[in-house]
C-alpha cells in the first residue's frame, strides 16, 4: 500500500473546510473514490459541500444520514455522496446498492464503518477535531495507492 500525502491543513472556520473542498475537486475525476473520516461534527459534510459547490454547483447537499446516498447531478460529472453512519454489516452495504455505483465520484462520510469495501485506490480526507479549541480541525488528504 502507498499512501501520497496531499494536504496536511489546519482550519479554523467552516468556510475553510469549504473551500479545502473548493480546492480539491480540481483534482478529481470521473470514477475517483473519496473516503471521508473523522467524528460526528468534524466538517465532513462541509468538504463535500465545497467539492459539490465545483462539480454540481446546482445540488442542494446535506448528509444523506436517513436515506443512506444522495445523488447529484452536474454538468458533466455525478457525485454519489454516502452516509455510512448507519451501515454496521455488509448486507447494510448491500441493500443501499454500494456496489451497484459506477461512472460516478463516489464520496463517502463515516469510511470507519466501511474500511473493508473501501476500492484499492481512493484519496482518504480525514478530519480531526481539537480538543481543546472548538473551531480548529486537522485536515489530511492522501492518495493511497495498492501497489501492483
Ligand atoms: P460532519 O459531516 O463531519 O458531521 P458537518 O460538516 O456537518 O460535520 O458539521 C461541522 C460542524 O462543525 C458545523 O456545525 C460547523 O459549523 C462546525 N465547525 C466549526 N469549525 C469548523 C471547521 N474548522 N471546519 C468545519 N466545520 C467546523
Ligand atoms: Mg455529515
């Protein structure tokens, strides 16, 4: 396994978990996989809202936690976004038809509970509360990479 560390970031408000985002969705391509970590809170939803903002600038984008997956639609990508908070087994990931998405970005919140679906390369965004000041988050971006 290689692991291309991308970003390693520190943010201070929301809007510059956003535009971390903003940034990254130049970088991403039809059929790429974005696995998302960190705890309740951490800014998920927000970095994806930045990379939606680029890709599918029309969506509406929420964290899909009831409905399991959103889809959205831009003008020449489509972005699956996952909430996998409520998936605990396999057969969860089955039913909401995890393995049926291609020709899409996939984006996924809570990749803790899907670490064994997760494809053999993808960019890992984790995002790490600070304990001790509210606002600040630790962002990391890294390409991992199975080696052939
Ligand atoms: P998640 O999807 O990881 O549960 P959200 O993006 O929905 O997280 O929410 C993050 C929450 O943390 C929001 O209430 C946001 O205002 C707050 N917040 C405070 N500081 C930051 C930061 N630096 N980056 C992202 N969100 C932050
Ligand atoms: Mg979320």
């Amino acid at each position: 396994m290689k692991e291309t560390l991308l970003l390693n970031q520190i943010t201070y408000t929301p809007e510059e978990t956003y535009q971390c985002g903003v940034d990254f969705a130049s970088k991403v391509n039809n059929g790429d996989f974005i696995a998302l970590f960190g705890d309740l809170g951490a800014g998920k939803t927000h970095f994806i809202k930045g990379i939606a903002s680029v890709l599918t600038p029309a969506a509406h984008v929420q964290s899909p936690t009831y409905s399991i997956v959103k889809t959205y639609q831009g003008p020449n990508v489509t972005l699956c976004h996952f909430d996998m908070y409520r998936i605990t087994s396999e057969d969860d990931l089955i039913s909401c038809g995890f393995f049926d998405y291609e020709n899409c970005i996939i984006a996924t919140e809570w990749s803790e509970n899907i670490e064994y679906a997760l494809p053999s390369s993808y960019y890992r965004v984790n995002i790490q509360k600070d304990d001790t000041a509210s606002n600040t988050r630790m962002l990391t971006i890294s390409l991992i990479q199975q080696e052939a």
